[in-house]
C-alpha cells in the first residue's frame, strides 16, 4: 500500500489547514483528506443530483445529502506533488466557505458591533471627562472616536446587508429541504 497523502509536509498542513478552517468556518464537520473516488448508489446519485448549484464543493454537497457513508483508507500509488496549489486551496476555501456558511458576514457584523460598543463608550467617557473636569479633549481624540464609531456603525450595517443576502442566495440555489431515501406503501 502506498502513502496516505500526495505531496510534501507543506501539502499536508495546508490541507490540515484547509479541512480545520471550513469546520471552524461552517455548521458542518467534515473529516479531512476526503477522497473523491466513491462508490455510490443509484438512490444517492440521484439525490445528489438534487442540487442544482453551480459553484460545487462535492464534500460539501455528500455531507448534506446525507445517507450512510463508510470511510475507507486509500493508498495513493504516487508520492508525486499535489495537483492542488496553495492557491487553489484559498480559491477552494473561500468558494466552500462562501456556498456553506454565512459565518464571516455574522463576524463582520459582531465586530462592527463591538467597535461602535467601544467607540459610544469612548465619546460618553470623553463627554463626562469634558462636563465634569472641564477639560475639553484634544481635537484629534473626539475626531477619532466619530471616526470609530461611524466605522462600527458601517460596518455592522454591511453585515446586516450581507447576512440577507447570503439568506438570499441560499434559497436561490434550491437545494432539496429533504431527500426521501424510500416511501413505503400499503397495498390498497
């Protein structure tokens, strides 16, 4: 039996980085070195089928469509370098990311959240510093504080906007809400 993986160390923690940061990134957890040799049946290439996207990320999609998966340890016959860049793997990243996951637009949003927090919590210590000691703040500290706070404020409404319209293109690609594996029938 072969090697487990094709290609040097740099290839196995790119990938290790690759399967560790979609699961972070998405509600789904994949196990890594996913091999898209597969030996499936009629019932879920059909329901594979199902999906009618057209950015495909096949582990992905086998995890959703569900049915029973057993794993099996394959040998690659060549230790030669990986047919998948680094490049191709932050492309690959970002398009399983962006196709499973709404978790950056919601980060995005929580951040913009927590700077305008933190901003309006400046520019009140900057107000009761100014009303209570009579000490007006120097020009550039209340200028950054708006400038922070109106930043956070941006930025939690894009990700507002963004979260909808991942909602959007989610309900676009039409994906299956439920795959019937069998319906029994009684006989009338």
């Amino acid at each position: 039996m072969g090697p487990l993986h094709k290609g040097g160390w740099f290839e196995r923690l790119s990938g290790q980085w690759f399967w560790s940061l979609f699961n972070w990134l998405s509600d789904m957890q994949l196990p890594a070195n996913l091999v898209t040799a597969r030996l499936m049946s009629r019932r879920y290439v059909d329901a594979l089928l199902q999906h009618r996207e057209r950015e495909v990320f096949m582990a992905g999609l086998w995890h959703i469509t569900g049915f029973a998966q057993t794993a099996l340890t394959v040998g690659k016959l060549s230790n030669s370098s990986s047919t998948y860049t680094f490049r191709k793997k932050v492309s690959l990243l970002v398009n399983s990311i962006t196709s499973f996951s709404n978790a950056p637009l919601v980060g995005i949003f929580y951040t913009g959240v927590t700077i305008s927090l933190m901003a309006a919590a400046y520019v009140v210590f900057l107000l009761v510093h100014w009303l209570f000691f009579n000490r007006p703040p120097s020009g550039w500290t209340s200028v950054m504080a708006s400038i922070w706070l109106i930043g956070g404020l941006l930025m939690s409404s894009v990700g507002v906007i963004g979260i909808y319209l991942s909602k959007v293109f989610l309900e676009t690609k039409q994906r299956p809400y439920t795959i019937v594996r069998q319906v029994f029938r009684r006989p009338l």
